[in-house]
C-alpha cells in the first residue's frame, strides 16, 4: 500500500460496497477520508485504527455540492464512485427516469469533479472515475448506466488533458464486485457461484481490492499515469461462441 499520509481523499459512494472498500485502502495508506453519501450509514469507513469523516451529499446537486467544497481546505484526491443503475429496459421506462441514472453517473462526476479542482493543491491531485465494462459493451436493461459510463470514461480522458500537468485524470473500469448487495442481483450463493464461474480467474473482485488499486492509481506510484483507462475485470467474460461451438460438437458426437 502506498504512503498517502497527509492527503486528503474524497470518496464520493465510501460508505458501503465498492466505495467502502476504497475508503478503507485510503485510509490503511495514511490519508484521510471524507466519505460522500445521502445517508449515514451506521457504521463509518475504519481501517489502520483509523476512521473516515462523514458528509452527506446529493452529489448531482451542484449548488449543494459547491457549498461543500467550500467547506473543504484541500482535497489531493476524488474518487467518482457514486453510481449504479436498477435493471429496467430502455422501453419500460419514462425519460425522466432514464435521464436521473445518467445525472448519478455521469453529470454528477462531473460536478464533483469540477468543485473540487478548486480546492487540489498547486503540487497537484488525483480524480479517478470507477467506470463499468458496460461502458464498452452491449448493456440491454442498462443502456442509460452503459452511455453514462462511456462518457465518463470519455470525460476523464478530456480532463486529463485540460487539467494536466497539475492534476491527474483517469478511470477504473470494473467488471463484477462481490458486495453485500450481490444477493439481489445474482439470486443466492449458487446463483452467484454460476455467474462466477464465467469469469477466468473464477470469482468476483472483493471491494478491497478496487480500493488498493485505486490507490495507487492516486499516489505517487503512479505519476506517470493520466487519461488513461485500467480494466479490472478478471479477464472479462468468456465469449458465448466458444461455449456454442463446443456444444455444438457434443451433439455432433
């Protein structure tokens, strides 16, 4: 884990699932946290003996948001973790409803993202983006979640460049996590266990390990490291021909 004591890290999501697992890495590396979120949880973000501050936030608000920016003295690193989507094809739902998940996914990462520029020291910060492999491929149920993605990846690569060389810009492209809300997407542990075994390492990533990564995509380790995209999937999904082809030669046989 690298050293980050003395940094400031913005966790917007940190106090459940993947963004609790990226507030504990931040705070095992020394820096500490103010973890985002509508509602305290009942329980904070702890690690190293150490705990997260808490703030609550609407984060695509953005007038709400600049007033909690100005309440911040500084900020080294943000992590536009906040997001998510129900399963609901493009067809069954209203515009407004569709438009509200690509506010939480994309317009809000960028409000953020904006506010706290102003506060990153002159040496320089971090903003990362936790995308999904949606943004890269078909996502029927969730199309409106896969376009947001796909922009914010588009918008870290854009910032990088306009915000450089002072503050860094990347994203986290992720494929499934194992998180306290897995049940009510995969069904019970069988239905997990299936939907791990398409997956070439076998299992799903813990939200702790997003958090390692992403800190040292946030810290020196990683200077070098801007506009770019780091997938963290487990080698992706393996392709349905392949399972087509050897069924076919099965029944051939």
């Amino acid at each position: 884990m690298p050293d980050m004591t003395g940094k400031v890290a913005v966790v917007t999501g940190g106090v459940r699932g993947v963004g609790l697992g990226i507030s504990r890495a931040f705070l095992e590396a020394g820096a500490e946290v103010v973890a985002v979120a509508r509602r305290e949880p009942d329980r904070l973000p702890s690690a190293a003996g150490r705990t997260a501050r808490f703030a609550s936030l609407d984060v695509r608000d953005a007038a709400a948001v600049g007033a909690f920016a100005e309440r911040l003295d500084r900020v080294d690193v943000l992590v536009n973790n906040a997001g998510g989507t129900p399963f609901l094809p493009l067809a069954e739902g209203g515009p407004r409803t569709h438009t509200k998940i690509i506010e939480l996914n994309l317009i809000a990462p960028l409000i953020m993202s904006q506010a706290m520029y102003e506060r990153m020291p002159p040496a320089g910060g971090s903003v990362l983006m936790i995308s999904s492999v949606s943004a890269t491929r078909p996502s029927p149920g969730s199309a409106a979640y896969g376009a947001a993605k796909a922009g914010l990846e588009s918008l870290a690569a854009s910032l990088a460049v306009e915000w450089a060389p002072r503050v860094r810009v990347n994203a986290l492209k992720l494929g499934m996590v194992r998180t306290e809300q897995s049940h009510l997407h995969y069904g019970d542990e069988d239905g997990i266990a299936a939907v791990e075994s398409t997956i070439p390492v076998q299992r799903m990533a813990t939200p702790d390990e997003v958090g390692a990564v992403c800190a040292f995509l946030a810290s020196g380790l990683a200077a070098y490291i801007t506009g770019s995209t780091l997938t963290m999937h487990g080698g992706g999904e393996r392709p349905a021909f392949l399972d087509a082809a050897t069924a076919n030669k099965e029944e051939s046989t």
